[in-house]
C-alpha cells in the first residue's frame, strides 16, 4: 500500500470511534484529537499539556492531515475527550496496525506472549491508587492487548480477561509466579495455546516437589546452554526439561501438563558470582531450546515496560482521569510500534533519538513514519 493512501485510511480510520457527545456541543472530531495525541507523542511530547503545546505551533502542518474544523482544540478539550474515547476501541486499532507490521516480519519462529502488569504512577493521589494495567507483548515487542486491574482485584483475575481477547492459537504464553494458576493453564489449553509458568513458593508443595526433583534427577533432564557477555560481566544461562512427571500428585490438576524445567543463570563480575535458579511448570512437549527461548523471552515484556518509562517517560505524566490516562497508555504503545519499525537515524539512533528526529523535523518525517 502506498504510503499517502496509507496515511489517510490510517487517519479515517481514528474516526470510527463511537462518539458519545451531543453532536450539537461537538466543535473538534474525536479522531481529531486522537490524531493529535498520536503525532505529538511521536515528536516527544510526553504530558498533555506538551501535546497541547506542540499541536498549536504546528497547526498548518496538522491541518494537511487532519479536518481541525475549530482549529486545534485547548488542553482541557483534549484530556476530556481521550478520558471519552473506549480503550477498547483504541486497543483494536493497535492490533490492526501489530498485523499490518507483522505481514512484512514473517517469522518461522513460534509466537511467545509473555503477560505481565505495570503499574501508572502518575495516575495515584492520596485518595486514588494507580491504574495497574496488564499487557501481552510478543518476542517482536508489540503489544497485542492489554487489561485494566480493577481497583478491587490483582492480576489473576485481570490475565483470564485478556486471555479471552487474544488469538493464542499456535502461541506460546508465558507469565510470572503471580499468573501460575490452574484457570490460566486452563484457559490457554482452551485457546490452543501452549504456557511456560514459572514457579515459586507461593505454590507450597508443588514447587517443593518439582524443585525436589530436578535436585535429585537432573542428570536426566535434556539440558541446554548459552554463555555471554552482559551488563559488565559474563552470563552463563542453563536450562533443564524433563516430561518425566507421571509421579507429579499435581499433575492432573493442571489444565495440558506435559514437563517441567529448570533454570539457572551465573553472573561473573568483577571476581563476584551470583546464581539464580528458578522453576516452570510447561505444556510443551521437551523441545528444551524452545522451553529455553520461551524463558529468556519473558523479559521482553519487562523490557518494553522500561520502555514506557525512559522512552516515553510515563510515570512522569500526571492523568489523574483513569480512562484518559489508559487510553495514553495505548497511545504510547501504539508510538513505540510505528518508531520500531520507523527508518530514522542511523543504526544505532535509540527509540528517544528517533523521537528527538521527529521533533526537530516533524514535516519532513510525517508520512514516512505511516509507511508500512
């Protein structure tokens, strides 16, 4: 697809949006505002004020693009009308965009989702805790669906929720020890997905059982191994599976139980070591290459909530509107997702850097940031 023709579908598209307001009292589009959150957020605007600002002094490059029938709108205009917009709605359209980059990143490589929630600083008082949202972000770092914890819940209850949303069929789904539940085993199973589930302590007997095992039995196990270098020092990752659980009392309670794993990483840094070993439980057949990618993938979800922060510095915006500072939130992952793929720089130019290219020449960048 051509890029112009690209770009206007793309802004079209921000108008399909149900808008909730008396059309009488309606003086900017919604896809307008949306747009503008989007771009300004692309040319390093991180709070909305920063959005408002940047929108008025580049109005005649907006209005190429956008209707802006009442020119840009003020800043309360816009934190109202992102506080209006359905997340859901905004969550489909970055899914919508996730499949058009991945049909030009085919990959051989069996998907892995790794879950995991992060919490929004900016958006607590004394009187209101933050929004904790949970995202699904692939081995590409795109995120393909995210769920809002209830104020009155945790995590468990959030991760079957967007479960039901996401198209896990062929995938494989890893968590941490919070999201190692029998309904989340069970409800991957049931999406025809695979799950790699890490163990700790909190699951009482079972992790003792397992950890037991690996103990007693690991020269059994298919094992693999990597070493690098990292953060300063050297990193030796091991990895340990086995489908050697017949004797597994817990076996039959979790939903395609097939094997077990171990991990264990040493650092060696400056004459010190360090070692780490964790516990999964797993759906896969031994394939312990695979068990051993699916783990080391999990902390790409970590990585991409880091992301949030440096990048785009989100526990600095202050949104006390829970569904405006969510909707930022899926703004902000939407921008990560265009600037991944985005030609801008050299090689070497950060996420940060290609926002900072933006800024300084937002004309000359507009349109090749929507080509796909």
């Amino acid at each position: 697809m051509k890029k112009e023709v690209w770009l206007e579908e793309f802004l079209d598209r921000l108008n399909d949006t149900t808008d909730h307001r008396e059309e009488w009292k309606v003086l900017h589009k919604i896809g307008d505002v949306i747009a503008i959150c989007i771009i300004s957020s692309l040319a390093n605007c991180d709070r909305m004020k920063d959005i408002h600002i940047w929108a008025t002094y580049h109005e005649n490059l907006l209005s190429k693009y956008l209707e802006l029938p009442n020119g840009i709108p003020g800043y309360d205009t816009l934190r109202r009308v992102m506080g209006i917009v359905s997340p859901q709605y905004l969550n489909s359209f970055l899914q919508e965009w996730n499949v058009l980059l991945e049909q030009n990143q085919r990959s051989k490589l069996r998907k892995i989702l790794s879950i995991d929630g992060k919490t929004q600083r900016g958006n607590a008082t004394g009187k209101q805790k933050p929004n904790h949202i949970v995202s699904a972000v692939d081995n590409n770092k795109l995120c393909w669906g995210q769920e809002k914890v209830s104020e009155k819940s945790n995590e468990i209850t959030a991760v079957p929720n967007l479960l039901d949303r996401l198209n896990i069929e062929g995938q494989i789904v890893t968590t941490d020890a919070l999201g190692t539940q029998k309904d989340i085993a069970k409800k991957i199973i049931e999406g025809k997905g695979d799950y790699v589930l890490a163990l700790k302590g909190n699951q009482h007997n079972f992790y003792d059982d397992v950890k037991l095992y690996f103990e007693e039995f690991l020269e059994k196990c298919f094992y693999h191994k990597t070493i690098e270098k990292a953060r300063g020092g050297i990193e030796k990752r091991e990895y340990w599976q086995t489908d050697d659980i017949t004797w597994l009392t817990q076996k039959d309670e979790w939903a395609g139980l097939r094997s077990i794993g171990m991990t264990r990483n040493t650092i060696t840094k400056d004459g010190k070591t360090t070692i780490e070993t964790r516990y999964f439980i797993s759906s896969l057949e031994v394939d312990v290459e695979l068990f051993a990618r699916a783990v080391r993938s999990h902390w790409q979800v970590e990585s991409y909530h880091w992301l949030l922060d440096t990048t785009m510095r989100e526990d600095e915006s202050p949104i006390l509107d829970k569904q405006c500072a969510e909707n930022l939130n899926i703004i902000r992952k939407f921008v990560l997702a265009i600037l991944k793929t985005a030609e801008i720089g050299d090689k070497y130019t950060s996420l940060r850097g290609k926002r900072l290219h933006i800024a300084c020449d937002p004309i000359g960048f507009m349109e090749k940031l929507f080509e796909i």
